[in-house]
C-alpha cells in the first residue's frame, strides 16, 4: 500500500489547515528573541513535543471503546471526571482566548487596510459586529472548504508579506551589512514557548479526523506526516524572515512590512493584498473556533444539546451527562448508551431555545470585544499569554496524560520517561510565560524611551541597522 493514500491525503490537509494560522506571523520574532541556535532548539523541541502529544491521542482512540469519539469523551474515559472538567476547561479556554486574538489582529489590519478613518478600537467593535450573522446561525458544519480558504489566506498572506521584506531589505542594505542578533535572556528565550504553543493547536481535532477515516490506524502515521510538514514549514518562514533582519523584525510579521521603522516604504498594493488574505483568514478562524464555545455554554447555562438514552438515566448517568462534551458522538455508561441528536438545530426548536442561546452569544461575542479593546496595545503578550495558558493544557499537556494513563503499564521506561519530561518541561514553561506575559497584560504600560527594537542590544534598539549614517554618528 501507498505511503500515503487519498483519503490520507484529504485528512492530511484537513490537518495541516487546521494548524497553519496566525501562530506564523511570530515565527520570525521567535528568531529575534532567541537567536538561531535556541529559537531552533525551541522549534525542534515544540515541533517533538506536539507530534508526539497529537500522536498519543490518535493512540488512545484506537484501542478506546466505540463511544470514545470526542477530546472530551478521552479525558472522561481516562481519567474520570477530572479529565473530563480538564478538557472541557482547557478547550473553552481556547475556543473563546483565541478569538480575541483575532479580534486585536484585525482592528489593527483594518486600521492599517483604511488610514485616517477608525481608530483600532472602532475597528474591533465593528468587525465584532460584521461577524454576529455568522455567529448567529445556530449550527455550523464546519468542512475542509473552509479550514482550506483560511489556509490558503495565511500561505499567501505569508508569502507576499516575506517577499515584501526581503526584496525591500536587500534594496536598502547596499552596504551588505550583517543583521544585528538579539541581547539573549532566559526571558527572551523561554517566551518563545507561547508562540510555539499557539501555533501547534492540532490536538482537539484529531478525535473528529480519526472519526472520518475508513481506517483509523493509519492516522499516526498521518499526524507524523502533517505536523512535520508544518514544522518545515515554520521554520522556512522564520529563516526567511530573520535572515534579512534580524532582532529587528517586529512580533508580527505584518508590522514588518506595513510600518516605516525598517527605513523602507512597501508597495501599498502589495501591503494590501496581504492585509486582506490575512483578514480572511481570522474573519473564517473566529467563527469556526467559536462555534464549540457556544455550544459548551449552552449546554452548561441552557441544557442544550443533551443527549437522549434508552433508560431513565441514573444520577451519576446524569452527572456525567453534564461534562458531555459538545462534539457528535454517543457515550455508554454501563448498561446505558446515550444517542446524539440526529440534528443539532433541533435543540433550537423549543420554545425561546434560540432566542436565549442568541443572547448568549451576543453576550460571549461583547466579552471577547472589550477584553480585546483593553488588551490591543498587548498583541505579542495576548498571543503568549493565549498559548502558553490555554494551548499548550489543551493539545501537549492533557493529551500525554492521558496516554500515559492509558499505555502507562506497557511502554517502555524510555517512552514513559520522555513523555514525563515532555509533561515536566511543557507545564513549567506554560506558568512561567502565563504568569510573565498576564503581568505584561494587566500592568499599566510603561513608556518605551523610543525602544523600538526590545529584543536587541541597547545600540540596535531605535534605529535600523542599515541607517549607517545614524551608526556614524554613535
């Protein structure tokens, strides 16, 4: 048999769409905060850790029981109720933190995309309200169409925006100066972990994919495939983008091309049609993420969504019915097996369903909008603070956990004690940049000094490198 069939393929690409986003645009940051030699250990070690942990989950939903279809159902089987609480914690978090992520991303495109019109705060208020239609509608059959549309925003926004700053570079360093290499910390190295964390986010769809394919147990080997692809991927984008600049490129890759502060003026057209494949790809991202956000809280708040049974259930059935995640999937308790509904628009259809649900989207969607208001001077923090909290729990942390509690009697003692350091290294970074990145978010902000380059030595940090005359006179 082929390495890699058809349907391998299509699951493949469902995969890669899936993690290819916004976590590309700090790739090359990761590179001026770090340097060659740790961002790439970094990348190496993320690229390891996150293989491995999509890895174990694909493991476990092999040998689990049918019912055993959702990221909720594998930490309820697992580990009980508290490994049903976790994922449905970890993945609430990362279905309402991330939005806001793209909520501050595109107040600031549009700002840029329109000048001299809205403010960025405008902006967010109003792309929050193009975007209640779409999160409106009750139900959402999210497909491969549209995990494809949003990456192929990010794969071209990428590729004008690295074309962009290196053609303009190369032009303005006729002197062939070397780019300056950033003033390494332990704070500038271990950062880096939340950008890495947000941009490997595969984990909570590898229960859907493994349900889809004819044959389940050639998705580990799918998973391996796709992740080290993206892998490759994000390390061509941040070589490429660093190797022109250095500690100089900004957090976003965006900024560098869009701002004044590398000395050069990118073509408008240009700078535009990458502003408008990026902003495609979050106006997609945001609802798709959101949409299990909406659904868990319904059923928390509401009762929606709930499952019918061919018994009265008992009240532990009952109990465990509320943890139920909200992915399609059935569960057995015993003797009992609860059925999923044939339509989830039905939960809708009761009297003042719909209209209290809206409410509480509309209510989500404002909360998203004001917490992204107050926190939009903060991107390259929120971006951190988002994968090292929410990210990394949900799709490095909980899924070697689980496999550990699954396989843990017949791994080797190799395997187990990779898989602990994996836990081990991943947890001690995850609270270590939440708690640095929340003070950054939460403090007031202090004065810069004219810093416009933080990740560099003191005598890069104002001006472009390639500003001999500037350097000259220093």
């Amino acid at each position: 048999m082929a390495f890699l069939t058809g349907e391998d393929i299509r699951i493949s690409f469902s995969l890669f769409c899936c993690v290819y986003g916004i976590g590309t645009l700090g790739m090359p940051g990761n590179y001026a905060k770090a340097g060659y030699l740790w961002a790439t250990l970094a990348l190496l070690f993320m690229a390891t850790v996150n293989v491995y942990a999509t890895w174990c989950i694909s493991q476990v939903m092999l040998i689990a029981p049918k019912h055993v279809k959702t990221f909720g159902d594998i930490g309820g089987w697992c580990m009980g109720g508290f490994g049903r609480w976790a994922t449905l914690i970890s993945q609430m978090a990362v279905c309402t933190m991330v939005p806001i992520v793209f909520l501050v991303l595109g107040g600031t495109l549009l700002t840029t995309l329109f000048p001299d019109s809205y403010e960025d705060t405008t902006w967010i208020m109003i792309m929050g309200l193009t975007l209640l239609p779409v999160c409106l509608v009750p139900t959402m059959k999210e497909g491969a169409g549209l995990a494809a549309a949003g990456c192929i925003g990010t794969l071209v926004a990428d590729g004008f925006a690295l074309y962009l700053l290196v053609t303009n570079m190369n032009k303005n360093n006729a002197n062939n100066l070397s780019p300056p290499s950033p003033a390494l910390s332990f704070d500038s190295v271990a950062t880096v972990f939340g950008n890495l964390a947000l941009a490997y986010g595969a984990g909570v769809v590898i229960p859907t994919l493994q349900r889809e394919h004819s044959d389940p147990t050639r998705m580990p080997r799918i998973i391996v495939f796709t992740l080290t692809l993206v892998s490759f991927c994000f390390l061509l984008v941040s070589i490429t983008g660093v190797s022109t600049v250095g500690c100089q490129i900004p957090g976003n890759l965006l900024f560098a091309v869009a701002g004044t502060s590398l000395g050069f003026h990118a073509s408008r057209g240009g700078i535009i049609l990458t502003f408008l494949c990026m902003q495609m790809h979050i106006t997609i991202a945001f609802s798709v993420v959101m949409f299990p956000a909406f659904f868990i809280a319904e059923r928390l708040l509401f009762g929606l969504h709930k499952t019918a049974h061919h018994e009265p259930p008992t009240s532990v059935a009952m109990a465990e019915g509320l943890y139920r995640d909200v992915e399609a999937g059935s569960k057995v308790d015993g003797m009992l097996e609860y059925i999923p509904e044939k339509d989830e628009a039905d939960a809708y259809k009761a009297p003042g369903a719909y209209m209290k649900a809206a409410a509480l989207r509309i209510t989500m969607i404002i909360i998203c909008i004001i917490i992204a208001i107050a926190e939009k001077d903060h991107f390259g923090d929120l971006l951190d603070f988002v994968g090292a909290s929410s990210n990394a729990m949900c799709c490095m942390i909980l899924p070697i956990m689980f496999y550990l509690k699954t396989f843990g009697r017949s791994i080797s003692l190799a395997e187990k004690s990779f898989a602990t350091i994996c836990i081990l290294v991943s947890l001690t970074l995850s609270i270590y940049v939440s708690v640095k990145t929340g003070k950054a978010l939460f403090s007031a902000t202090e004065a810069n000094h004219g810093i416009v380059f933080p990740s560099c030595p003191p005598q890069y940090q104002k001006v472009v490198y390639t500003n001999t005359t500037y350097y000259k006179s220093h």
